[in-house]
C-alpha cells in the first residue's frame, strides 16, 4: 500500500505543477495581449465617438480639446491622423465657428501651424483646465453661453517654459451639447464683459 500511496501521491503533485504551470502560461499570455493593446494618444483621442459620448459639461469638452491639440503639437501623426484629428476637433465646433471655417483651408493651416510649432522644437508641457465651479454661464440673444479658462506651458527649444492663458467661449446647441464658439488670448479677454 505504501507503493500505491506514493504513486497517487506523486501523480496528484505532478498534476498540480501542470495546472499551476498551465494557469500561469495563460495569465502571461493575457498580460502581454494587454500590454499589446494599450492605445497611443493620438488613438485614444480618435476613439472617442461623440455622437455616443458627447463631453457632458464645458470643463470636459475643452479638456477633450486640448488632448487633441496636444497630439497635434506633441505627437509623431501621420498626415492621415492629423486629418482626422483636425476632424474630431471640428465635431466641437459650433455651427457659427464651423461656418467661417472651411474644412480644406482648416486642414491646410493646421497642418502649417503644427509644421511651425515642431520646426520651432516646441512642445505642450501641461494644460489645466480651470475647475467646473469657474465657469462664467450667461445668456444673450437667447442662447447659453459659457467662458472658461484654460492654462497652457509650452516648452520651448531652449528648455525654458513659457505660459499662455487662453480663455474658451462656448454655446450651448439645440441639442443641449456645449461647442466651442471661439477663443481669445486670455491677455486680450476683460473678464467683466458678456
């Protein structure tokens, strides 16, 4: 019996190594399928669909803005990404701002503003959105309109950082989404004016 009893025994310790070895081959090879399918920036921005997941507040459609703008100036973007990135950002746009913008002639200068931001060596260091609780709501001509501060570092080529305010005006649409209806230098914006 003593044959017998180490038999049973060492079969049931080589099939418990076999299942241990089986379960930590497959968790390795899940760990690296998920390492594999981690996004760039650039994919993440263009993953999002907006007709599904429209930005809900003003905060979180000029945050989405700006990702896109720092895989514009940050990024290594084929011409096709930057296209379709320039794209997505539109999908923010407001009607008026869509209107005074044509598409061939946005792409052309984005296209030329991001060639000069790179030429320059130039890059977006960090972006802070201005919390909810800042946002500047009022109404005029019957439409909701929203301003919100956004600060931008931009590293230069010499390793020194500069920062630039911008100030985002957005409006409401008959939808109840938040475009981006404009922005300004925030140097040039009185804060007291609607």
């Amino acid at each position: 019996m003593k044959k017998s009893t180490v038999r049973v025994t060492i079969v049931l310790i080589l099939l418990i190594v076999g299942l241990v070895g089986f379960y930590a081959f497959l968790t390795g090879r899940a760990r690296t399928q998920a390492q594999e399918a981690v996004m760039t920036p650039v994919q993440e921005a263009l993953s999002r669909d907006l007709t599904k997941n429209y930005p809900a507040t003003v905060k979180e459609v000029v945050k989405y803005y700006t990702e896109i703008e720092k895989c514009f100036y940050n990024e290594d973007c084929t011409e096709e990404e930057l296209e379709q990135l320039g794209m997505k950002a539109r999908e923010l746009y407001d009607d008026d701002l869509l209107a005074i913008n044509d598409v061939d002639i946005y792409l052309l200068q984005l296209k030329a503003d991001v060639k000069k931001f790179k030429d320059a060596k130039r890059r977006i260091g960090n972006i802070s959105v201005a919390a909810s609780t800042n946002v500047d709501f009022f109404s005029r001509d019957g439409f909701d309109f929203a301003r919100i501060y956004c600060g931008y570092t931009v590293k230069e080529s010499t390793g020194q950082s500069v920062s630039e305010g911008r100030v985002y005006l957005l409006r409401r649409d008959e939808e109840r989404h938040w475009k981006i209806y404009g922005w300004e230098s925030a140097d040039k914006v009185n804060p007291g004016e609607n």
